[in-house]
C-alpha cells in the first residue's frame, strides 16, 4: 500500500486532490498536513472525515521537527508539496510569509524527505517527490507562443519569485544529490473548494450578493483556466509515471481574458437566478495589480505526448459545474469566509 505525504490537504488543489485518490484507489493512505491559515479549511475535508485511509496533522511544513517525525512515523512513498501561499495580490503587500512558506518550507520538506529516503549511501527505491508549481515562474506572455518546460525563467510577482525559487531547489536536490524529483507547472486552476479570493469564487460570491465586481486594469489579461480535476488527475500521472528530475507543464488551452470570466458568470447567474439585479453594471474597472502578468498560456505536449494526460473538462462544462458547486454551498461559503467552521474542526481534530 503506497503512502504518501500531501502539504496543503487542506487548501484548494490539496483538498480536491484528496478526494481524487481516495475515490481512484481503494489500498492507500494519506497523511495531510496543514497549517490551516486562512486559505486552508477543514471545511474542505469534511467529505473523507472518518475515512480511515486520511489522517491528518496540523502543522507547518517549515516544523522540522514535526515534518521528520511524520517520516519516521509513516515511511512515505511520496511527498506531493501543494501547501503554499498563493495569492498574488497579498504577496504584493506581505512578501515575507510567501519566502518562509513557500521557500523554506520546500527546503525544509526537501531535507527531511533526503534524511529519510538517503541511506547507506544510496536512495531507498520508490520514492518520489512532487512539487506542485505554477505557470507564473515563467514570466508573461505576449500576445503569440505558450509556455514550455524549457522556457527560461522569469517571475515577476513575489509570489512567483518564490515559486520560481523553490523549483530551483527542487531540482538542485536532483541535481547535487540526485533526489527523485518531479516538477508540475499548472494554469489557473477553477472548481469546487477555491477560497473565494481568488478570480471566479470571487465574482461568483459578489455576483450573488449582488455586491461590485473588481476588475483589474482593462479586463484584457487572459489566464489559462484549468478545471481542477484534470489537475488533480495530472499530479497522479506524474508521481506515477513521471521521468525522474522532468518538469510537466498542465494546462488545457482554455485562455480567456478575465472580463470573459466575469461577464459568463454574471450571464449564468441572471439566467438561473432570475434575477434583474445581476447585471454587467456590477463591474467595476479598478486600479490594476502591480506588475500585472498580461498573458498566460500553457502548451502541454509534454504530458500528453508522454504520460497520455488530457484535460476531460471544458471550460463550458468546468464553469456551470463550478457555478452550480458554489450555489449548492452556500454554507460552505459562509464558514470559510467566517472561519466559524475552522475552529470548530480544529477543536474536533485535536480531541481525537
Ligand atoms: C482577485 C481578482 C483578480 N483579477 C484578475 C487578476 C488576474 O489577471 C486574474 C486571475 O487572478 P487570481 O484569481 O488572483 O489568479 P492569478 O493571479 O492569475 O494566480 C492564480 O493562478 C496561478 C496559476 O497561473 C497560481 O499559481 C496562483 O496561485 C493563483 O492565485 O483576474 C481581477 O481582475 N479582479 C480580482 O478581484
């Protein structure tokens, strides 16, 4: 039965990727660790509470001495590194977190996976690390080309200047001590369990509230969006057949310009809702983000071509499907925005 360590369970990819293995593979286990900042909630988990393949522990992945008495404790198989901070509007104001989380916390999991996995002088067989990375450590785009796993990189963000950092020490353990490492580099990922800041759960919510709709600059940046099942199903093919110390960009050819998100989502929800109070009059064009990154796009040969990886959902489907998620729970939406549901998870955790 492989085991695996998964940073992050508790966020937005973590958790859906929870769900995932779970529900494909019925001998497995998990032990989830999460810090439970703002962005990580039990929440999200509330659907394997009970399952007796989960386990989780609150904790920073900076803990070196948590983090190798979960190696010592469970022999993992493989470390699949989703926690992070990865809001880019806040790493412009509070840099610092983003460099202590995303940086020194991949070292320290690096470190305490190399002490556990290196003996004797040799790599102890089957493992493997996997590092969940974005598209952003390659810069922006024009208005032609995509990204491949050889472009070179340029981030401009702190957040993705982290990132970008910590890939570099992923594979500077491949490289100096030859660690089995894997690298993933996704596009703008959408779906059920996203912290309502970030770019649809965001306009989903005010849409709803009829509140005003934010739209950086002049709407015209285009992301890639990545329905985070597909995602999820990537990661898996990675760790299971990735070739050692290879970087795999995941992205689905679905670029849009934001205020193309914004106006689907404000026409699906005046048309289910019936209601006349949504309209494009809640937009609102606002200041931009500083150093805002104008294009993404993901060209994903590679996985495709090697590992047989394709994204199942479209953007048509992948949005309705979201939308109709994030009416279905309305709770959910409450408590991760309150944090109520939190506390009351982190009390029920800790007395097991
Ligand atoms: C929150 C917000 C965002 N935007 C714009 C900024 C971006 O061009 C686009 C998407 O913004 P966000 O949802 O913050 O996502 P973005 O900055 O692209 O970064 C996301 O996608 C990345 C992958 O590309 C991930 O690595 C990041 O962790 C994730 O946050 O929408 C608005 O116009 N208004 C808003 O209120």
């Amino acid at each position: 039965m492989k085991r695996y360590l998964i940073t992050g369970c508790a966020g937005f990819i973590g958790s859906n990727f929870v769900y995932y293995m779970l529900n494909k593979y019925k001998e497995i286990q998990l032990v989830n660790l999460d810090k439970l900042t703002y962005a990580g909630n039990l929440e999200n988990l509330k659907g394997v509470e009970g399952d007796e393949r989960h386990i989780f522990v609150q904790g920073d992945i900076c803990d070196r001495e948590l983090v190798s008495s979960l190696f010592e404790k469970y022999d993992f198989d493989y470390v699949i590194n989703f926690a992070a901070e990865s809001h880019v509007d806040r790493s412009i104001t509070n840099p610092e977190i983003f460099v202590e989380t995303n940086v020194l916390g991949t070292v320290n999991l690096l470190q305490c996976a190399k002490n556990a996995w290196f003996k004797d002088g040799k790599w102890a067989e089957g493992k493997k690390y996997i590092q969940v990375s974005t598209d952003e450590v390659y810069g922006s785009l024009g208005e032609e080309g995509y990204f491949m796993e050889t472009t070179p990189l340029c981030p401009h963000s702190p957040y993705s200047s982290s990132k970008a950092s910590a890939d570099m020490f992923v594979m500077a353990f491949h490289d100096t001590y030859g660690m089995p490492v894997n690298i993933t580099r996704c596009s703008n990922n959408y779906g059920p369990y996203q912290f309502p800041e970030k770019l649809i759960p965001l306009m989903i919510n005010n849409v709803k509230n009829h509140k005003q709709l934010p739209v950086y600059g002049d709407g015209m940046n285009v992301r890639d969006w990545l329905y985070v099942e597909d995602h999820c199903k990537a990661i898996d093919m990675v760790a299971e057949g990735g070739r050692d110390g290879e970087v795999y960009n995941v992205g689905g050819h679905n670029e849009r310009p934001n205020i193309f998100i914004v106006k689907t989502i404000i026409n699906q929800l005046h048309d289910r809702l019936k209601d006349e109070g949504i309209n494009e009059g809640l937009i609102k064009y606002v200041a931009d983000r500083l150093g805002h990154d104008r294009r993404y796009g993901i060209d994903p040969t590679k996985i495709k071509e090697e590992l047989g990886w394709y994204p199942e959902t479209t953007f048509e489907v992948g949005i309705v499907k979201t939308i109709d998620w994030y009416l279905a729970n309305e709770e959910w939406m409450n408590n991760v925005t309150s944090g109520n549901y939190q506390k009351y998870y982190e009390e029920m955790y800790k007395n097991k």
